[in-house]
C-alpha cells in the first residue's frame, strides 16, 4: 500500500533533479553532451576537445546584490544573454530601456537560475528585487 507522503516525494525528487539538469553550469553541460554520445571513439574526442577555461569563461557577474538594486546604465552593442541567479525564495528583474521602459519582466521562484537574450543593443538598467542574495552576468548568447 502506498503512503500518502509517497506521490509528492517522487515529484519532488523528479522536479529537483530536473532543476538541476535546466540549470546546470557550462561545464556539467558540455560534459553531458559528451556523456550521451555512443561511440566510445567519438565520446572519447568530445571529451578531448573540452576546454575548460573557456567553458568557465569570466565567472565573476557584472551585478551582485541582496535585496534590491537599480543599476547604472550598461551598453550592449550586440545580442546578449543576460544570467541570473538567486539564493532566495523570491527573485524579481526588470529590464529597462534608457528612456526608463520596461524592455522584460523576469522572475525565478524558488532560487536557482535562468537567463534571457537581449537582442536589441542599446543603452539598459536593471531593477532587481530578491529575498536574499543574486547576481547577474551579461554574456555572448549560447551559440
């Protein structure tokens, strides 16, 4: 007979597992993608061409924080990914163009992490609102 507790812990168990492979760093994600390749000659060369300096690239986020921040103008000249994280149960950013409209509404709830590509280059400020600690990072979009 199954527990009335056994249902919601296999989903969370299924969810948080799921989270973590969304939202897996570069590196476990490259190494993944080697993982599933099936010829041991072909994994073994994806393996080989890693490199992880440039799979970490600058791992420093250009906005960091607890709480709430409005940043300073940044320009973008060029598509562009922007990353965030929150630590916290609450996580809420606009992006604002520099006649101060909203470009995006984004959100994480229940920590962890996301992104959004900024296609449009131009002049931005971020307005974030979180729980507790979260950065940003402005990056090449994922090719």
């Amino acid at each position: 007979m199954k527990s009335k507790w056994q249902t919601p812990i296999i989903g969370f168990v299924l969810t948080s597992s799921l989270s973590a492979h969304l939202y897996a760093d570069p590196i476990t994600k490259a190494f993944n993608k080697c993982k599933i390749i099936e010829d041991q000659y072909q994994r073994l060369n994806c393996y080989d061409s890693l490199v992880i300096e440039d799979l970490m690239g600058n791992n420093e986020p250009q906005f960091s924080g607890k709480h709430t921040l409005k940043t300073e103008l940044f320009t973008l000249t060029e598509p562009t990914q922007i990353r965030f994280q929150s630590d916290g149960s609450i996580f809420v950013m606009a992006i604002y163009n520099e006649e101060g409209d909203v470009v995006e509404n984004l959100h994480i709830g229940g920590g962890g992490e996301d992104s959004y590509i900024l296609e449009q280059p131009g002049r931005y400020y971020l307005q974030v609102n979180g729980s507790t600690t979260w950065r940003v990072w402005l990056e090449p979009p994922p090719a």
